[in-house]
C-alpha cells in the first residue's frame, strides 16, 4: 500500500464567490473557462522529487487550483537546497520535503487537499500510485527513477511530464500515454542503461542556476494543466531542449518505438 500522510483539507465540488475570485483570472481566458476550472478542481496530480524541479510545480499547480495533489519525497531539507528549492524555508530544515511543501501549500491555498508520501516508494508502490492519478509530474534527480516512473506509467496508461535541469541547461517533454501514438521515456532514451543512473552528473557535482529548474518546473505545471484541460498542444513526442545563457530554445522531435522495451507493440501494458 502506498502511505499517505498529512492530508490537507479540500473544497466542495461547488465554486464559493471567494473561489470564483481567487480562480477569476484563468476562468477568464478563452478555451479555459469554468468548465476548466472545474476540470482542475477534480484533478489529482502526483509530483515526485520536491526539489528544484518540483517545488515551483507544487507551487503553481496549487495556486491554480487543481483539487489534490500527492508529494512524494523521501529527502529531508538540508542548507544547500533553499537557493532554488523555493517552497521550503529555512525554519524547515531537516524536515521531510514533501511535508514541508505541504506545509507552505496549505498556506498558499487551503484548497487543495495535499498527500504526503515521505518514503522512497518501489515498482509496485509507483505502479499503485500512478493508476491513482490523473497525471504524474517527474521532478526527480536521476535515470533509474525516470524509467521507474515511466515504467509505471506506461503501464497504468497514466500521462507524464517529465523535466531535468542541470548547470545552464534544462529540458522538458510529455508523454501522453494515454494516446496509442505517444511515445515513452524508454524511446526517447533507448540506448541508456537506467543502472548506470547513480553515475549521471548530478547538481551537486555541477551545480545549478536556480532559475533554470524554476523554468523548467513551472512549465511542468504548465503542461499538465493543458494536459488535463485539453487546452493548447501539449508537448508530446517532442523534447525542448533550454540554454539559459543564450537563452534559446530548440525542440526536437521523435516518435514511438515500436519496438520499445517498454511501451512497444510486443508489450501487454493494458491494465484490466
């Protein structure tokens, strides 16, 4: 079973005058609407990894209104993690990251009803997780996780937004797997050996611009809400690729293996 710990409260599925309010600006837009709104508040959305990438994520996806969010973190706050891990403080060192970020979500937007996952969850407890949700939002640091949660979302035909960010760089993409034609993880990265993961360069070894994951994590938050709403054209089966110093983007665009290890046609990853 997966533990959830720390629950916040939620709202009623009826919008109050001071929600109509806070939600006012978004309800506003065309092609968004109440009806979006709605969509939002029924939502729930799990985030893994309450660092860098995860925690403008949390931030936005709260303030914007989606209904329930699950944080997952086994991590706890240390001094080298508030120049750019912005949704902890410095009172909340040594504290759980996902119930720190709790903490400042329940300020933020009272809302949202948030879950706390504060252990490092195996294959089974992920594939439990993903079949859960309406969305996975990958804020992790390393490749074993990513095929880890792409493995479970493949096979719980759960969307995913996946970002990295490192030094000055950073990259993000959307695998719908929901949709026939929607790559995975593993076809975007078919050659990579996910046990090699714990050698990867990692942020403590590089370093990183504290703004760049902030741009990387919103636009996680970005993507799952059109996602969601089915607004916009999501970024799916293309990868955008972010250097800050030059502050340029580009995009490169790639397709569903079909021999893929893990989403492939000879693989039976329809859930009953």
């Amino acid at each position: 079973m997966v533990d959830e710990v720390d629950v916040m409260s939620s709202s009623d599925n009826e919008f109050s005058d001071q929600q109509l309010l806070r939600y006012s600006r978004q309800i506003m837009l065309p092609s968004f609407g109440i009806e979006s709104q709605q969509v939002l508040h029924d939502a729930h959305i799990a985030i893994i990894g309450i660092g860098g990438l995860g925690s403008p994520a949390a931030l936005y996806l709260c303030a914007s209104g989606v209904g329930r969010l699950t944080l997952v973190d086994f991590d706890t706050v240390e001094a080298s993690n508030l120049q750019r891990q912005i949704i902890h403080n410095d009172a909340e060192q040594g504290n759980n990251k996902a119930e720190s970020a709790a903490r400042s979500l329940q300020r933020l937007n009272p809302d949202t009803e948030v879950h706390c996952i504060d252990r490092k969850l195996d294959e089974p407890g992920l594939l439990e997780l993903c079949a859960q949700v309406d969305c996975v939002i990958d804020a992790t640091d390393n490749f074993t996780s990513r095929f880890m949660i792409n493995t479970a979302c493949v096979k719980s035909r759960t969307a995913l937004v996946s970002a990295a960010a490192i030094r000055y760089e950073g990259q993000i993409s959307v695998f719908d797997l929901r949709q026939e034609n929607s790559a995975c993880y593993a076809c975007l990265y078919p050659e990579l050996d996910p046990a090699q993961g714990e050698q990867e360069t990692t942020c403590a070894e590089n370093g990183i611009l504290a703004p760049v994951v902030g741009i990387l994590g919103s636009m996680q938050a970005l993507e799952s809400i059109k996602l969601l709403c089915g607004i916009g054209e999501p970024l799916v089966n293309r990868l955008l690729l972010f250097d800050a110093l030059a502050l340029q983007w580009r995009t490169m665009r790639f397709r569903k293996d079909n021999d893929c290890p893990v989403c492939g046609k000879k693989q039976d990853t329809k859930q009953d």
